[in-house]
C-alpha cells in the first residue's frame, strides 16, 4: 500500500528582531547655542542636539517658556543651560556671551534661530513698529549674536543662519518678514566669505512650511496637516552638523513633499 506524501512544511519565519534605541552621541563635548529655543524649530533643534551628546545652551525673551524648555529637555536626559536674553538689545547680547565664557572654554556651533514674523499687511499698512520688529529680531539680533560669538569660535566650528524660504519666495502682505529674511541670507552668505580662512562653516538653513505657532502671527487658518514637523527639520539640520570636518552644507533647504501651501 502507498505510503500517504507527507505534506511539506514550510520553515518558520524568523522572529523580528528589535535592537535597543542606541544614541549615536555625535556631537558629544559639543557647545551648541541656540536662539529662541525656548519653542518651535528652536525647541526641537536644541532637543536634539542634547540627544547627541551635545552642551546646549538655549535662549528667548520669555522666562516662563525658556524655563519649561529646560525642563523638557532635563527631563529627556539632556545637557541644558537656559538665559534670558533679547537679541535685538547689544547689551543683552554682550551679558550672555560674557556669562557663556565664565562657564565654557568656546562655542562649537551658533544656531541663529530667534525669529519674528508680522501681522499680514500690504505695505501701505505696514507700521513702522511691525517693520522694525521684524529686521531688529530676524537680521540685527543675528549680527549682534554672531559678532559676540566669534571670539569664543575656534576652526571647524559652525554657525547656522535660519533664513527661511521667505529670502527668495515673494509673499504678500509679508513686506517685513522677507525683507528681513532676504538680509539674512545675504548676512549669511557675506559671513561665509569671511570665515572661509578661519575654517568656520556657515549654513544658510532654508525651512519650508514647518508646523510651529509662528502661523498664528499672520495666517490662523494655515493647513499645519501639510506642514513638516518641527522635528523633521531638526533632525535635518543635526545630520548636517555631524558631517566630517572636510564636508559642509552651504544652503540647507528642506521643503514638505506636498510642495507649496
């Protein structure tokens, strides 16, 4: 009698495998300052900077939300110093550099990341107050920031401009904001000219559409389910500082997939 064929068994899957979340510590024994990361971009950035290993030292005008940043941050294992500081004010500005050299021997990389928008108005509308707000915040207070930075920077340290598709991309309504931005970018690209001999990098760092509260200043009802997270662009701009040092990004621009709003 034949025997019965025994059915073939087919070998069993492999069990997925998972492996511990490991931090890479890239940037360890770095000092990194970022302005106005107290929220939004600049929250995330210095978030994670702090996961690599990173000494961050965050900055804004507002004690109550610096003060909760920093507890975000030393909650997550992080390294963070915060300080109350208005970038628009020289004196302000000197006060922290001049604390920051007490506590650190240089700074490794300067985030210019503090950033004003406007209330949406065509320029016939525009106050003085708003415009001024606007160039003082987005373009004095990164000069102020970078002139006080420099004699604390050595060779193969980075300083990074937030710039904004808003320096190339005419919007309108947006008279002082891009005006603002568009000087940035010439700031920047002027400063890259300028440290190339000192070995200091400088990246323009051109966001798109991020999902942050600075909507909230000109347009409330923005579609933040087509924007990037904060996160994503900060993960972005960590990749870029980690390249070696014989590498650089000179114009980071990082956009949403969807494309424009």
């Amino acid at each position: 009698m034949p025997k019965k064929p025994v059915p073939h068994k087919k070998p069993n899957a492999p069990k997925p495998r998972h492996f511990p979340h490991v931090a890479l510590r890239r940037m360890e024994d770095q000092v990194v300052l970022v302005t106005g990361g107290n929220r939004g971009i600049g929250l995330a950035i210095a978030h994670a900077l702090a996961r690599e290993g990173a000494s961050v030292i965050i900055t804004g005008r507002d004690e109550q939300a610096l003060r909760h940043a920093s507890d975000e941050i030393t909650r997550s294992g992080g390294s963070v110093v915060s300080h109350l500081c208005d970038i628009r004010d020289e004196d302000s500005v000197d006060n922290l550099f001049t604390d920051i050299g007490r506590h650190f021997p240089q700074i490794d990389v300067l985030i210019n990341n503090a950033g004003l928008a406007q209330p949406n108005a065509h320029i016939e509308k525009l106050s003085l107050e708003n415009w001024r707000a606007a160039l003082e915040t987005n373009l004095t207070g990164a000069f102020l920031c970078t002139r006080a930075a420099l004699p604390l920077m050595r060779r193969g340290s980075t300083i990074v401009n937030n710039v904004s598709i808003a320096a190339t991309t005419a919007f309108a309504g947006m008279a002082a904001y891009s005006a603002s931005k568009a000087g940035l970018l010439s700031f920047t690209n002027t400063l890259r000219e300028e440290m190339r001999p000192r070995g200091i990098r400088v990246i323009a760092f051109t966001p798109g559409a991020t999902n942050t509260d600075i909507w909230k200043q000109f347009w409330k009802e923005a579609p933040r389910e087509k924007m990037m997270a904060a996160e994503s662009v900060a993960d972005a701009l960590v990749s870029a500082l980690c390249l070696p040092p014989n590498a650089t990004v000179q114009d980071l621009v990082i956009t949403p997939t969807g494309g424009a709003l």
